[in-house]
C-alpha cells in the first residue's frame, strides 16, 4: 500500500519539527513524490546530510512502502 501524502509529512515533522514540507505526487499514484523541504537544522549541513536526516525519518519504509521520494532540502531564507 503507498504512503499518503500526509504521513510523509508527519513522518518529517516528527523527525524534523520546525521542517517546512511541500509534497508533489509525480505520477498521480500516491506512490512517486517530490518533496521540498525547509529547515534551520539544515543550515551548515551538507546536502547529502540534509537528505539523510529527511530520508531517516522513514527507516525501513524508505523504497518500500514508501516507493521513490525524491528531496530538495534547504535553509530558510
């Protein structure tokens, strides 16, 4: 079964609680999203730590029940 926009969303607002999240479904399937998003925990942080500590917050659902997440990260402005 997909994973629904909104549990994307709290499963990076439980991990990440002041993150700003924009989810985009890509295929129309609940099952290939794009998602942005913004936090000051990400601010020093490389790109690919910023995207670890959004992809550790689905753990083994990451590319199962979670399909394709692809992830844009940034500090607020």
């Amino acid at each position: 079964m997909p994973m629904s926009a909104a549990e994307i969303e709290k499963r990076i607002k439980a991990a990440i609680p002041d993150a700003v999240v924009e989810l985009r479904d890509l295929a129309g399937d609940d099952n290939h999203w794009a998602a942005t998003v913004i936090s000051e925990q990400f601010r020093g942080k490389t790109r690919v730590d910023q995207q670890r500590m959004v992809n550790a917050a689905f753990g083994a659902d990451m590319g199962t029940t979670l399909h394709s997440l692809s992830v844009q990260t940034k500090a607020p402005d």
